[in-house]
C-alpha cells in the first residue's frame, strides 16, 4: 500500500456522539487508509503522557480532564504525504478557523473540544502511532 503514516484520534467529543462512521467514511473518501484502529478510555496519566509536550501551557489540564472522559479512537491512517495531507483534511485547531469542508468543520465544537487530533510531523506520527500501537504502527 503507498504512502506514508499519521496518527489520529477521534476524540471523546466525536466519539461519544456517534460521529466516528461520518468521520472515518469522510477520510476514506479522500484515500487514507485505516491501518491500525482501536476504541479506549484513557486515564488521565495516559492522557496526560500522550499530550506530555503541552505540559506548562494554560490548556494542558483541561485538555487531559476532556481526553479521559470518555472513550476515543487512535487510528494510524497511510496516504501519500500523510501527514500534511491529513492536517488539510482535518481543519485548523479551532473550529471557528476551519475551512469549509473539513472534519473540525463539519464536526468539532471548539477548540478544546475539536473532534480530532492529528501528528504534526512525520517523526511525531512515529512517536504518536507507537504510544498506542506499539511495532504495529510502523509495519
Ligand atoms: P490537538 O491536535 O489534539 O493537539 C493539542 C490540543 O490542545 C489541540 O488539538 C486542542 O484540542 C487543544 N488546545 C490547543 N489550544 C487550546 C486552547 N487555547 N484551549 C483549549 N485547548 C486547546
């Protein structure tokens, strides 16, 4: 299969309102390919270790209080230039700032509470993807 990888996570928000089907169909439509996928309720530590790099900012409890509260999807998603290609799919951090037609867009409610995560580089998408994958990531 071509391309490279990212990883995604549907976040609480979504998920808890049944939007992941919508969300997923909408990225396969535009040629990511779901290879490693899983439903999880992290604890705060794991969610506080997975955000681990925005410890200190004013947004970090609150991000971690919301990604421990309920159930999320990790995905590890392939496509050519993955992880520009799904940054574009997915819309600014804030809804308000996203284009037409993306995933924030469409279905996120706020910037706290925005639908989806996505890596922002391709060493991160490693990193990220190994956080809940482990090898299965990368092969
Ligand atoms: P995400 O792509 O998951 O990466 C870090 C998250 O922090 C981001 O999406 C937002 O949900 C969240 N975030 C960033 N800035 C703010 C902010 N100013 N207030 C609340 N949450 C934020």
């Amino acid at each position: 299969m071509a391309g490279n990888r990212t990883l995604a996570i549907i976040k609480p928000d979504a998920f808890g309102s049944g939007k992941a089907g919508k969300i997923i169909a909408h990225l396969e439509a535009q040629g990511f390919a779901v290879i490693c996928a899983r439903v999880i309720h992290m604890t705060k530590a794991e969610a506080g270790a997975f955000y681990e790099v925005h410890k200190g900012r004013p947004f970090y409890a609150e991000l971690v209080e919301f990604m421990s509260s309920g159930p999320c999807m990790p995905l590890v998603l392939q496509k050519a230039d993955a992880v520009a290609a799904y940054r574009a799919a997915i819309g600014a951090t804030d809804p308000a700032e996203a284009a037409d037609g993306t995933v924030r867009k469409l279905y996120a409610e706020s910037k706290g509470r925005n639908a989806v995560h996505g890596s922002d580089s391709d060493e991160n998408a490693r990193i990220e993807g190994m956080f809940f994958f482990g090898a299965a990531a990368l092969v």
